[in-house]
C-alpha cells in the first residue's frame, strides 16, 4: 500500500471520529469505562495471584517421626523420604529444636514452657518437607503417610484446599469478566460504525461504482475502530496508573504487614500495554463486524 493511500486512509478514519461527534463519545466512554474494569480487575487478579504464590510458598509438609525411633531408623525414613519423586526440599527439625521454636513464637508467654526441656519435652522429632510445586503437596504428604516410622504427617490439608479453591475462583471469575467486557466493547464500536457506514452509504456506492475496492472502502473504517479502541483504552491506563501509584504510596506500608502488593513498575506498563492491545482488538474487530455486515453496496 502506497504512502499517500495510508495517508488518505487515516485521514478519513480520523475525520469519521469527528463527524459522528456524540456517537464517538459515547463510544470512547463506554470503551474507557469497561476497560477502566477490565483493568482494575486484572490489577486485583495479579495482586490476589501474587499474594497466593507468597502464601503457597510457605505450604509445607511436616512429617511427625515416631518417637521411639532411633538414629539409625531416622536417616531410613529419610532416606526413603528423598526417593519420593516431586520433593523439593527436606530438612530435619529435632524435638529441642522445635520446642525452642515453640517457645519462641509465644514470646514471654512461652516461659511457662521452659520446664519441658530435655527429658519432659512431648515433641516428636520432624521433617519439613517442602513440593516442588504447591498443588502436588496433598500427592507428596499421601506418598509419606505411608512409610514406616511416620507417626503423623501435617500439611494443613484444609487450609491448602481453601487456598487452591479460592485462586482458582478468582481466575475464573476474572477471565469471564474481562471476556465479557471485550465483547460488550467490541459490539459498542461496531454500533457506531455501523451509523457511520449507514449514513456515509451513498459516498460507499459511489466510490463502488467509480471503481473502488472493497478493501480501499473498508480501511477508513478500520482505521477509525483502532482509534476508538485506543483512545479508549488511553483513559483508564492514565487513571490506573496514578491510582496505583497512589495506592502504593499512601498505604503501602500499612498493608505490607498483612499481604504484600506488587511494585507499581513494571505492573502498571504490563497492564497498560495489555488494555491498549486489548482497545486495539476490539477496535479492529468491531469494524470487521460491521462492515462484513453492512458494506453491501
């Protein structure tokens, strides 16, 4: 395509923009409000996501050695332990160790206990064991329940399910939403340039009959989906990225004692390049729509 007709084209496409005035704005709104959701929403997803992966990184597997067995029968389970295919890491805890540990964690409380030490001390001796990826953790900890010198095996089977069900809901639920906006979006544009097209349809059936392409009629079209669906997706990527910023300024600090939030870069390039891509989409493909549909001249 030659450089004046690129030229042409996205002239026309812009002056189309300007001519249907009220149409365009109500488009690049409704593109601009559902893609603000969109984004919001994906900045939710990946946080939630990011947060999960912390706290799946901290699911372990805590293997209760039989007290009664001995050093020989302890480098045994573990040995046996290692065998098991989809384990990350096993380190050995001693009943003192983890006693102290105990204690540790009540802070003054905790000297109530120190009685226990030595021979009074209840604790088993353990293996903390960690899967090389999270969800294989309930697979790795059935595996060792069943070897020998195991007295219990702990991985806090329902707090995991909830962890794993939750994640996955808020996947599903964002995927849905966010395919339902794309599709709201696209049938938006299409609508306005469907007027366009209605009301440009004598000037389409002149340049027909003055022997113009389809392709050459459709490109202003398009060029004017792109523009809608850019401009459109401008807005919320500018107002999610002061928010965020804001967000993480303001209250940063008081949520990192609960749950840490992803830095603002390069977060807020990754979800504003993907909201242009996705302005861009809707935008070629609403004028594909509408013009497949209605340029029968």
């Amino acid at each position: 395509m030659k450089a004046r007709t690129v030229g042409r084209h996205l002239r026309e496409g812009s002056k189309s923009l300007i001519r249907n005035g009220w149409m365009t704005f109500a488009s690049i709104s409704a593109v601009a409000i559902m893609l603000f959701i969109v984004g919001v929403f994906l900045l939710l997803i990946m946080n939630v996501n990011h947060i999960a992966s912390g706290v799946e990184d901290d699911v372990e597997i805590r293997v209760f050695i039989e007290l009664t067995a001995s050093e020989e029968q302890q480098e045994e389970l573990l040995a046996d332990i290692e065998e098991i295919r989809d384990i990350e890491s096993v380190v050995y805890v001693d009943r003192e160790e983890g006693l102290e540990q105990f204690i540790d964690s009540l802070d003054e409380a905790g000297k109530i206990f120190e009685s226990m030490r030595g021979d009074e001390n209840p604790l088993n001796d353990v293996f903390i064991v960690r899967a090389v990826e999270p969800h294989l953790t309930e697979h790795v900890a059935n595996q060792i329940d069943e070897l020998t010198y195991v007295e219990n095996v702990d991985f806090g089977k329902e707090t995991v399910d909830r962890l794993f069900a939750i994640t996955n809901l808020v996947r599903t639920v964002g995927i849905v939403l966010v395919l339902g906006m794309m599709f709201t979006a696209m049938f938006l544009i299409a609508n306005t340039i469907k007027i366009t097209i209605v009301a440009r349809k004598r000037e389409i059936q002149i340049m027909k009959l003055v022997g113009a392409t389809n392709g050459f009629i459709r490109w202003p079209f398009f060029v004017e989906g792109v523009l809608l669906g850019v401009i459109g997706a401008i807005i919320p990527i500018a107002l999610i990225g002061v928010g965020y910023y804001y967000l993480v300024e303001q209250f940063g600090g008081q949520v990192e004692l609960l749950f840490s939030l992803l830095p603002v870069f390069p977060i807020v390039w990754q979800i504003g390049l993907l909201l242009l891509l996705i302005g861009v989409f809707i935008g070629i493909w609403g004028s594909m729509m509408s013009v497949r549909k209605f340029l029968k001249v």
